[in-house]
C-alpha cells in the first residue's frame, strides 16, 4: 500500500518518522486501512423512516412492558405460592395444639391491644380454615358467636373479627 503513495506522501511520511513524531505508526495504519476498505454506500431500501422508526419503538415498548407484566405475575404467583405453604403448615400446627389455640385466642383478647387483637384475628382465620378442611364450620361458626358475645365491648376487636365474615 505504500508503494500507492506518491512522492510527497511518501516524503512526508519519512520526514515526521526522523522528527519522531508520536503516534505515527497508528496513524498510517489507520490510512492504510481506510485506502483498502471499500467505500460502503447506503442503499436507499435500507433507509428508515421516522415512522418506522416509532413503530420499531413502540413495539419494543411494549414487549419491554409485557415481559415486566410478565415477571411481575410470575413473582406475584411465587409469593402466592409461598403465603399458601406457610398457611398450610400454620395449619397443621393449629390441628396439633387442638384446644390449646382457642384458649391462647382469649389470652390475645385479653391483652386489649391492637397487636393482641391481630394475633387473635389471625388465629381465628386460620381456625375457620382448619374448620372448612375438617368438616366443622358449624362447630367453628358457634365458637366464633361466643367469642363476639363475650367480647361484644372490644369494638377495635369486633370489627377485625366482622372482617373475617
């Protein structure tokens, strides 16, 4: 490729090479593969308009949003999944205390404090569940009446307890 410059050129290059110029070689370099690349010229087909360029845009909007919609389900599934299991296994260690739990449902009333209060809530939720996959909601239903009766002047109660139905 050297041998396609012309005198000048040429003379040029020697003189900046025996003053030391720096960076000279990559400099030439670069010449020399710009003189061999072939001139690339856009062909009108592959020109794109503004239009299409929001359309191309748009699209990819709105695949970026249904893949977070998406991962947002799967995530939400997940955690559904995992609330169930823990539920589950509150459950089964519900059915193992037996009559134990109503009475630590009273002691969380007695407290007369909102977190007592979510305790108990909690507590008899998962009973009325426990009822339901046993086959004793009518057992359940008349306890739970009791409960409201003797405790019909914790309001804050009350209103937890109406929450679960």
């Amino acid at each position: 490729m050297v041998a396609a410059m012309n005198d000048a050129e040429k003379t040029s290059l020697l003189m900046r090479v025996f003053n030391g110029e720096p960076n000279l070689s990559a400099e030439l370099r670069a010449t020399i593969r710009a003189r061999l690349e072939p001139e690339t010229t856009i062909s009108p087909g592959a020109l794109r308009t503004s239009a299409d360029l929001r359309a191309r845009a748009e699209e990819i909007r709105l695949a970026r949003k249904r893949a977070e919609a998406e991962a947002a389900e799967a995530q939400r599934r997940l955690l559904a999944e995992a609330a169930e299991k823990a539920r589950d296994v509150r459950i089964d260690a519900l059915r193992q205390r037996g009559e134990n739990v109503w009475a630590e449902v009273e002691t969380e009333i007695m407290r007369r404090n909102p977190a007592g209060y979510d305790k108990a809530a909690a507590l008899l939720s998962d009973l009325s569940v426990l009822a339901e996959r046993g086959g004793s909601t009518e057992e359940f239903r008349h306890r739970l009446q009791a409960i409201r009766e003797r405790h019909a002047g914790k309001g804050r109660f009350i209103e937890r307890v109406t929450l679960l139905g």
